[in-house]
C-alpha cells in the first residue's frame, strides 16, 4: 500500500566543526499523497539529502515532525526504501545477489531469493546476461539499476532518491528515467525524488517542490499536468516549457509565492 509523507514545520541544524550551529534545512511544510511521484530541486546544499535523511529515519530533526502515514518517522523501516547517487553495490556479489540482499536478510531461500531477482531483471531494463555478473563488470547506468533492484525487491510503499542518476551521462540518464516511470506506473509507490534535472523532474512527477538556498525552505509547489503515459517527445510540447520556466523562476528566487499549496494534515 503506497504512504501518505508529510512533514510538518521541520528543521534540521547541525553543529559545524567550528562547534557553531548549522541551520541546513527549514522550516518545512508539505505532505506528498499516497501513491504520487513528487520531485525537490534547490541549490546545492540547501538541505535536500539532509530531508531524505530525516525521510529515511537516519536523522532525527531538530524541531518539527517528519510522517509516514501519519506515523512519526524515527528509524529506518522496510517500508521505505532509500536510492543514493552511488549504487554502493557489494564488489564480491554478482548482480543478481546485490539485488537479492534484502531478500537474504528478511530469511527467504536461496532459490526463491534467486528467482525473485531474476524476475526484475527485465523490468529494470538488465538482459539475463548480466545476471552472474560482477557490479566491476557494470557500466555506471547499469550499477544504478541494479541498486534501483535492491531497493525494489523489497516492495516499499515509499521510495526516496536522492539524485540517484546524478552521476550518469545524459543519454543513460534519459533511458533510466524512462525505465523508472515504467516501473513506478505498475507498482504506484509514494515517491520523493530530489534532482538538478528540471527535465527529468517534469516527465516523472505529479509536483515539483522548489527549495531556495540554505536553509532550504519552499519557495515554489509547482504542480505538473501533464498527461501519462509520457514520453521523450513531449519535452517539446509548450505545456512542458511552461512548467520548466516556472521552475527556473522559482530556482532565481524571483518566484511570487506558491503554486498549488499542499498543506500536510489529514
Ligand atoms: N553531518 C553534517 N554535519 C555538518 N554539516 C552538514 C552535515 N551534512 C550536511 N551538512 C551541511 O548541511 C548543508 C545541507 O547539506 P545537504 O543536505 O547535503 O545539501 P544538498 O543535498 O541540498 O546539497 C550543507 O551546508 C552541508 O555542508
Ligand atoms: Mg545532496
């Protein structure tokens, strides 16, 4: 069952090294609704891998709450699952053993454990030869699907990613993204996904947050309307051009208030 995230007048301050407080992110309000494909884009370092953090129960905030169907957030859960910019395979597993690893630490068999894995191979978009392979033997798209696999195996209801193709090169990353809102459209998980990519941004989502400089706050809600199934093409389609300006508006901080304002709560 995809999740309700909401989070509610959140901060997050850390300490410097200099022993001065760091204020990173907030304050924060917005609620992402079960089962939509909501994006962040902001400036480098206003806070966005600092909100998947406190989303995945890695951090606590320092003030305000973070939800999980309607739940406080403290730890880590199984039903949340977390995609980094660095596929963080394990060099001695193949393929098929990376993406298994939650399988393995929840008790299912071998076998079964296999099968499941190879069950998502085509759906992330890996032929069967690749099954046995090493993550050394991986190009860095593939890397990013096999850990994509690892985080899909466990069937959460929500998925955090945080510039998970950051690292890609431009055509790899449009063919991920791709394979990405295929995958998303058949098992309709809550999903956050911060990017630098407005493009990306737009072909995915239901909204797009804008956050400004540090201490991230939101700037900008800016809801995309577009129909699905959606493809490559319609990057061209004046509708998309209209959303991606909105979004340079806001990144410029020339942005006048909100868009649609999605208040969490209920
Ligand atoms: N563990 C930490 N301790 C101190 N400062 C941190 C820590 N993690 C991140 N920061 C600082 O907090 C700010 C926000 O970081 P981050 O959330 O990584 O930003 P973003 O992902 O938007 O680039 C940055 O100024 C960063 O240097
Ligand atoms: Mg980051």
């Amino acid at each position: 069952m995809p999740a309700r995230l909401a989070v509610h007048d959140l901060t997050l301050t850390y300490q410097s090294p200099g022993g001065y407080p760091l204020p990173a992110l907030g304050p924060i309000s917005f609620a992402v609704d079960a089962g939509a494909f909501v994006s962040v884009i902001g400036p480098s370092g206003c806070g966005k891998s600092t909100l998947i953090r406190i989303l995945a129960g890695l951090v606590s905030p320092t003030t305000g709450q973070a939800l999980l169907a309607q739940q406080a957030i403290r730890q880590p859960s199984s039903r949340v699952g977390v995609m980094f910019q660095e596929a963080n395979l394990m060099p001695w597993r193949t393929v098929i053993e990376n993406i298994a690893l939650p399988l393995e630490l929840t008790g299912v068999n071998q076998a079964a454990r296999r099968q499941a894995a190879l069950d998502w191979l085509p759906r992330l978009g890996l032929g069967d030869e690749f099954a046995d392979a090493y993550p050394s033997e991986l190009s860095g798209g593939m890397a990013q699907r096999v850990a994509l696999g690892r985080v899909l195996i466990q069937q959460p209801d929500v998925l955090l990613l945080d510039e998970p193709f950051g690292a890609l090169d431009s055509l790899t990353r449009e063919q991920i993204t791709l394979d990405l809102m295929r995958v998303w459209a058949l098992n309709n998980q809550t999903v956050l996904m911060v990017t630098h990519n407005i493009q990306e941004a737009i072909l995915l989502s239901d909204r797009i947050l804008v956050l400004s400089q540090r201490p991230g706050q939101l700037i900008a809600d800016i809801p995309v309307d577009l129909p699905r199934p959606r493809h490559i093409d319609d990057s061209y389609r004046a509708e998309f051009g209209a959303i991606a300006s909105q979004v340079r508006i806001g990144l410029s901080g020339r942005s006048r208030g909100f868009g649609k304002v999605d208040l969490p709560g209920t």
